[in-house]
C-alpha cells in the first residue's frame, strides 16, 4: 500500500477533512496494470489480444484521470495558494509531470502495435527488444509522479480546499467518465484489490454501487479478460 498512514489518516480524519480513499485507489490500480504489462511483457506476452486490451484501458483511464485533475483539480488549488510561490511552483510541477508522460506512453503504444520506427521496432507478432525497457521507463516516471502528488500535492489540497471543492472535482470526474465509463471504472479499480482497501473504496461511493457491481459490472469486466489474466 502507498503510504499506509496518511491512507488511515484520511479514513478516520474529523469531520470537514477531504477522503482520498479513491484517489489512493486509482493511483494503485495504475500501479497495478503497470506491474501486469511488466509481467506479460517478461513472460513474451506482449503482443496477445488481452494484454492490448489492458493497455487500452490503462490508457483511458489514466487519459480521463489526468485530463479531469488539469481542468478541474489544479486550478482550485492554484486560486487557492495565488499568493504563495512555492505551492504554485508544486502546481506546476504536476502539470509538468503529466505532459511528460505522453512520449513515454505513445513509445510504449507504438511497441506493443508493432508501429515502432528505427532499429528496435517490432513486426509481425515481436515487439522491439527495447519494450522492457520502455514500460520501465513509463512505470518509474509514473510511479514518481503518483508519490509526489500523494506525499505534497495531497497534504496541500487537505490544507488549502474544502470537501465541497473536493466533491467539484470528483463531479467533474464523473462527467468526463459518464455512466458507460464509470461501469468501467469501477470494477477495474477493484480488480484484485485487497480486502480492506475494497470496504474503503466501496464505502467512499455511492451505496448501490456495491450492488450493481457484483451483479452486473464485475462480470462484464472478466469477460473483457484485461492482461490476460
């Protein structure tokens, strides 16, 4: 788990404190596909029909994620820390870090496609030899970005924004998402995930959410067999 006592602080925090629960959540389930992708990429994987589909949706929830955090999320912290240079500079680096993670995932893309130009490009059904490396490089940079954003941009939006500001962007989340996205969603961020991280979550969303997934959404999404698996 990612810093499990800020992660327990967040849960039992007093009233009026913003629940991070799924933030904590998402950011995991990113760690985790990355972790299938490293497998199966390992393993010689890489190219079958499951592991593409995963990818696919690694990329559509990570586009949706950073997409809705830049419209909707950093901007109310920015009006927030209008007058402290420092926190505006942690604003920017966000926003940095996220413009450098598209190369990285279109040279992953490209791998796995086959599509790569130059000495290491994959054809046929062989992915570039420099694949590992790749998905290494997209992981560490990634996972840097997900420790940064929980160890200072999450303490400073708890300081700085209110729950009403956090339930803005989480609304503005599920917009981008839609009904047909968030029946993605949800099943994907509890995908193998540990018991009490499954109550956490399920408890931070709506009550029937629970319900509609065991029932329906759970099943349509083994049936999609992401990574294979």
């Amino acid at each position: 788990m990612t810093v499990p006592q800020q992660r327990t602080a967040d849960r039992t925090a007093a009233s009026g404190a913003i629940d991070f629960t799924v933030m904590y959540a998402t950011h995991d389930a990113f760690r985790r596909d990355l972790s299938r992708l490293a497998a199966a990429t390992a393993e010689g994987r890489a190219v079958t029909a499951g592991v593409r589909a995963g990818w696919e949706n690694f990329q559509h929830q990570l586009h949706v994620h950073h997409t809705v955090e830049d419209a909707e999320l950093w901007p109310r912290v920015e009006r927030a820390v209008a007058h402290r240079p420092a926190d505006l500079a942690l604003m920017r680096e966000m926003e940095e870090e996220h413009a450098r993670l598209g190369p990285l995932l279109e040279a992953v893309d490209h791998a796995l496609s086959g599509s790569s130009s130059g000495s290491g490009a994959g054809t046929g059904d062989r992915p570039p030899a420099d694949l590992p490396e790749r998905v290494r490089e997209l992981a560490d940079v990634l996972g840097a970005h997900m420790r940064h954003e929980e160890q200072s941009a999450l303490p400073l939006i708890q300081e700085v924004l209110t729950p009403k500001d956090w339930a803005a962007f989480r609304g503005g989340m599920a917009r981008a998402q839609g009904p047909r996205g968030a029946a993605g969603y949800i099943p994907w961020i509890l995908d193998g995930i540990g018991a009490e991280d499954r109550r956490a979550f399920l408890a931070a969303m709506p009550a029937p959410v629970a319900v509609v997934n065991r029932l329906f959404l759970a099943g349509r999404y083994r049936r999609r067999d992401y990574w294979g698996s």
